[in-house]
C-alpha cells in the first residue's frame, strides 16, 4: 500500500479514504508525517479573522484519548506551530491544556501534568499519560475528522 501521507490527498472516493484509514495498523500510523498533519488543518482547520492562526476541531463522536481521563479535541496552529488541544477530566473539575505537537508525539509516551488548587487552596497535580497506541488513535481521528469535513457533502448523500 501507497503511503498514508500521499494516500489521503489522492484523487479516491471519501468511502475508499475512510476505509483505508480505518484499517492502518499503529505503526502506519504513526508514519502520518508533521506535514500532513499541518496541510490537513490549514485545508479544513478554521481560520481565525485577520490572522493565520486555524483551529481544527474533531467531532466529539470521532474524539479518542487515553481512555482513562483525556482526550484530544482537535489542533491549532499558532503562530506557525502546531498543538495539540487536549481535555483533561479532573476529580472535580474539567480543563483544556494546549501541548507543543512536537513534545506530543515524541516517539516515547507523553506524560501530562496539570496543577490545580483544591478547595482549601493547596495545590494537586492530576496527570495524563498517552502512550503510542493512544497517539496513533488520536491520528487517526485526525484523519478521519478531515475526510469527514473535507467530503461532508458526497458523505451525506
């Protein structure tokens, strides 16, 4: 099989896209290059006005994470740089952490840590662990966030 990076611009039905990517194994995707993932945000992402600034958000029904207490809500390139948007969900609260996509998908697995106050102003750390299974998870619904916008109209036919 062609690679996934030229594979998901090619000239393909979105249902073939869809089915290839459904079946890439963690080592294929994890293959998926920076580049992809930046011309897949700057294709469908939105843009913020009067900036170069986009945001790409997954549908929450296509969202993974660590399944434990994260996931991923999307991208945003910022200044030139991708991050990634993860939600955390603490004993009592919820929060949203940006994290370098570099730092991310390192090729080890990535330890998050979020400091927050409890109720009598001391401070907690709560963490979030992706390993590479969970960030090949996240790729691809990277990947199928973008057929799904990309092609939304020849989908719902």
């Amino acid at each position: 099989m062609p690679t996934v990076n030229i594979e998901l611009f090619k000239r393909t039905s979105p249902v073939r896209k869809i089915e290839i990517i459904r079946n890439l194994t963690q080592v294929e995707l994890a293959g998926i290059s920076e580049e992809t993932i930046l011309r897949i945000v700057k294709e469908v992402g939105r843009r913020n006005s009067g900036t170069r600034n986009y945001e790409f958000y997954i549908h929450p029904d296509r969202r993974t994470g660590n399944r434990w207490n994260s996931e991923v809500e999307g991208l945003w390139l910022y200044k030139g740089k991708l991050h990634v948007m993860v939600y955390i969900q603490l004993d009592h609260t919820d929060c949203e952490k940006t994290v370098p996509y570099d730092d991310f998908f390192r090729k080890e697995e990535y330890r998050g840590a979020v400091i927050r106050e409890d109720r009598y102003g001391n401070p907690q750390t709560y963490y979030y662990v992706y390993d590479e299974k969970d960030k090949a998870e996240v790729i691809r619904s990277i990947c199928l966030e973008y057929i799904h916008t990309k092609y939304k109209s020849k989908l719902n036919r």
